[in-house]
C-alpha cells in the first residue's frame, strides 16, 4: 500500500552553524514536531547525511528524537544520487515524499526536482528547512514550486497526515502545535 515517507536533509552539525540565525531554530522545533507526528502514525523516516566525516553527524537535539533511524549516507547533492536511496523508497512503499533539512537550495531542493520524475508526489516543508541566506531559501521555495513541488508548512503536513481530529493520535500530536 503506498504511503508517504519524511524525509530529513542533512541536518549536521557543522552544517547547522552556518544556516540563517533566524530560522535555524524554528526548523528544528519543527522538523522535531514532524519527526514525532511520522513516529506516532508510523509514517517512516530517511535520515540522509551529507559527507558526515567532513560536517558532522545529524544535530545531536534531533538525534534524540531519531534515536533509531540509521543516517543514509551521501556524497551526492541531490539524495537520489546516492546509491540505494530510491531503491530505499520504493522498499518503504513510498508514494509521496515530504521533505524537510538543510540546505534549502542545494540538497532539499535537489533532491525534490529529482524524485517528481521517477513518479514520486513532493512536498518540501518551507518552516523545516533552511539555507544560509534569506534569499536562497526563498529561491529555492520559488523554484520547487514552479516544478511542480508543494510547499507546505509543518503544521498543514501534521494535520494532512492526521486526516481527523477524533483520534488518539490527534489529541497527542495537537500537543506539539501549541
């Protein structure tokens, strides 16, 4: 049965550091929020690494909510060029993937122009992703969404996957929005 899969770009530690101060924050707050939403309605997680040796493991605060998910690594910009990563996909079943990380304008957007092709829907995550500057953030908003990307926000994907507020699940989760 197909299903979506979260995805988290290359959020590492020395990668971290150099992103807008402004943001950075949020998008940890939030790429935590959809983290635990995934984990709670079982929704599986990738957890990609870029050159890990050279910029550092996946920040440890994430790391803490993503204590068992082994970090899929890459050399490669965009994900997909990395071998075994859509084959990784498929093996989940995936049909739809949502993306959050860093940076925005290199691997996230990347990676989403490179998995509409191989029949994947996409949504990127605008409030859980970041760059280094203001303005490449919002290119790479502009440009995913003129490929045919969906931009969303955090809380919208939370309540896509949740589809209803009479659960469980709904109660939990609506904890992590206030």
């Amino acid at each position: 049965m197909p299903r979506p899969v979260l995805l988290v770009v290359d959020v590492q530690e020395r990668l971290f550091n150099a992103m807008d101060a402004e943001r950075r924050d949020d998008m940890i707050r939030n790429i935590k929020t959809l983290a635990l939403t995934a984990q709670r309605l079982d929704v599986p997680i990738v957890l990609t690494e870029q050159y890990p040796k050279g910029l550092g493991g996946t920040l440890p605060e994430l790391r803490m909510v993503l204590t068992d998910i082994p970090a899929f690594e890459k050399t490669a910009f965009s994900c997909c060029g990395a071998d075994g990563f859509v084959d990784r996909l498929a093996g989940l079943g995936a049909d739809h993937v949502i993306v959050a990380g860093i940076e925005s304008h290199v691997c996230v957007l990347l990676t989403a122009l490179d998995l509409l092709p191989r029949g994947f829907r996409v949504t990127v995550v605008a409030d859980a992703m970041c760059s280094r500057t203001r303005a490449n953030h919002e290119l790479a908003l502009e440009q995913a969404r003129q490929a045919g990307v969906v931009v969303s926000s955090t809380e919208t994907v939370v309540f896509q996957l949740l589809g209803r507020a009479d659960t469980e699940a709904f109660r939990e989760i609506a904890k992590l929005l206030r």
